[in-house]
DNA sequence: CGTTTCTTGTACCGTTCGGTAAAGACTTTC
DNA sequence: GAAAGTCTTTACCGAACGGTACAAGAAACG
C-alpha cells in the first residue's frame, strides 16, 4: 500500500527511542519494526547498513540537537550565564527529569562503545569544551573551568542512572539544581 | 571428566565480568560458557533459574562485597572520616579508575532494570543511606548530609560513564577527587 | 568393591535473531 | 498512459538464541 513515509529522518525519533529503552543489542528488528510502524523491507530500504546504520543515523541526529540547542549557545551567549541556565533547563526537559535514558551515556556503558566509540567520544568531548568555554568566559580559571565542566557533565549522566534506579525523578532533578546553584554563585 | 568445580559460588566472579562487559541481554551462553569455563550442563546445574539466576546470584554476590567493604565501614566507622576515606579508595580500587563498568549501574540503564529492578533500588538506596549517615554524624546538616551523599553516589556513576566515553581513566579519578575534597574540606 | 550422589558433555528443541530476495503497489515524470 | 523510480509486503535463509533431556563420568561413602 506504499504509505509513503517519504523520509527516512520521519523514522529516526521512534529509532531513537527503541535504542534507547531497549539498548543497542536489545532492540531488535522486530521492536524496531514495531516502533517505527515499518517493515523489514522499509527499514532496509533507508538503513541498507542494518541496525548499524539505524543507530549511526540516531547518533548523528542526536549529536545534531545537542549541537543545535546546547553546544552551540553555550559557546555563543554573551554574557556566558543565560547559556548556561538553558543549558540546564533544556538538559531537564530533554532526559524528562531522569527519566528518559541518555543513548550515549547508555552505549558508552554496553559493549556497543565498541562500535560506536568514536561518536560517544565526540558527543561528550564537545559537551565538556563547550561548558568549560563558557565557564572560562565567565571569569574562572582555566583548570577549575575543566573540572567544573566534568564534573557537571558526568554528573548529569550519573543523574540519569540515579533517578532511574531509585525510580524517583527528584534524584535527577536535586543534582541538577544542586550543580546549577555551584555554577552560578 | 568431572573437574569438581564443586563450588557455584566460584563461577560467580566471571560470571559479573562478563554481564558487566556485555550487560545482560548482551551475555549470551555461549560467552558466559566461556568466561566461566562451564559448559550449559554446569551452569543449567548450579544455576536452574538460567540465566535470571545468573545474574541474581551476581546481584547478590556484589551487593555482599559493597555492604561488608564499603556500607558497613561507612555507618560504623568512629570517626566517619576514616570510612569516607575508604569508600573512595575502594571505589576507585574497585571500579578500577574507571575502566571496569558498575554492572548495577549498567543494569538500571538497560531494560535489564524491570527484571532485577528491586536489587538495583536497594543496592544504591543503602548507598546513598550509609553515606549520609556518616556525613550526619561529621557534622553535615540533615538536609545537606543526604544531598552531598545522592551527589557522590550518582556523581561515582557519571565518573564512570565519562571515563568510559572519553576513554580516559583520569575523568574518573579526577571527578572522585574533587567529591573528595568537597565532602573532607 | 559397588552404590549413590554430584557434575559434566552432547545432542537437541522451538524461537528469534539480523539480513536478503523479489515481486507488488503506489508516485512521479514525461 | 506507459515507463521509471520509490516504497512496502511477504516469504525465506542460516545462525545463534535460551533452555531441556539424558546418559556417561567422577567422587564420596558404605
């Protein structure tokens, strides 16, 4: 009946979320097919690359928002501190208070590092620059600002597995705030 | 030929390694037959549950090793210095800068979290307990004591994940030191 | 020594896995 | 309206999955 979805990038959101409840390993083509509403054959029609390609194209996506959102005001605002306040809000909104799972995060702890080491490596290497650049820009020192940036950026990932595990999003919420209020004062 | 393993208790530390390296969907029999050096009669033996047992039986053994190494110093320990001081140093011996993953962690992150949901829980709520019980009798403030515990605790976790992305063990050596600091100062 | 209990290797079960092939159905283009 | 290109359905493949059955081998015990 050819329901012509038209755009491979219409799939990538219910992608995204497949691999990210499910983990790489664990969404298989059948979850996938259920999540997308596609078949094999449309899935193979836009990802000739298989699950690998699926995954590369949601890394890329995902990479793309972050970029978009996060990185690139906090590299841009001026003053650097209404940067770092959105940077936060739109952490908050983005992983629903910890309960929705980080991908990268996710895949930097399976063994699906080893395929997708790289874009982890980036993902979370431009994260800390941008926050480290807007900290230096704020007026801290050049090593605090590096370690401030770490600490919030593995922070928000230990966040997420906090609040998941207690099953209880203030988890997630309290150390944001808590990091946030270390920042800005 | 009857090699008289004899224990099951004995398979149990190649058994977490290889859940942590591939997670739980990831560790399929054949793996975890060779990381143990059993072969599915054995383990189908020891282990009747299959592979839920598995890793229950891995679940509890850790979380053994955590209350008797790191909770129970934490509450007891007279001074509570001390008993922080430990828990960072095993910690980091533990997790091995960072470069060995925490399967509980790992688990709350995957759909492995709805099966052994109530061991994860668990697992880090007497974490988190213990610590705040500790910074309480040093001193710390109710509401502060149980703060700085969720920020240790989940930022261990986070040090794990970054360290791992960034491939670079002195992200998590660097993050426990500064929660160091901020918690002996 | 023989018997019982514990441990193991092997063959096998049905299911699901990721991936392929090819024909059909719909759109677009001219 | 036919030809070309795009998208989807369906059936299928070999391999690997978790799990079971069972008989043979080793240990322990009388």
């Amino acid at each position: 009946m050819a329901r012509t979805v038209a755009e491979r990038s219409d799939a990538l959101p219910a992608l995204g979320e497949c691999f990210r409840e499910h983990g790489y390993e664990g969404a298989s083509l059948a979850l996938i097919g259920e999540a997308t509403g596609l078949g094999k054959g449309s899935l193979y029609h836009f990802f000739p690359g298989g699950k690998a390609e699926m995954a590369a194209a949601v890394l890329a996506e995902i990479d793309g928002w972050f970029e978009r959102e996060i990185f690139a005001p906090l590299r841009e605002a001026d003053p650097p501190g209404p940067g770092i306040t959105h940077m936060f809000e739109a952490t908050e909104t983005y992983f629903r208070s910890g309960r929705r799972v980080c991908l990268v995060g996710g895949f930097a702890l399976s063994d699906a590092r080893d395929r997708f080491g790289a874009a982890v490596k980036d993902y979370f290497a431009r994260w800390i620059d941008a926050l480290s650049a807007a900290l230096l820009r704020a007026g801290w020192e050049r090593k605090a600002s590096r370690a401030a940036a770490e600490d919030v950026v593995g922070g928000i990932q230990g966040a997420i597995v906090l609040a998941r595990s207690l099953d209880d999003p203030r988890a997630f919420t309290g150390m944001l705030a808590r990091m946030r209020e270390r920042l800005m004062s």
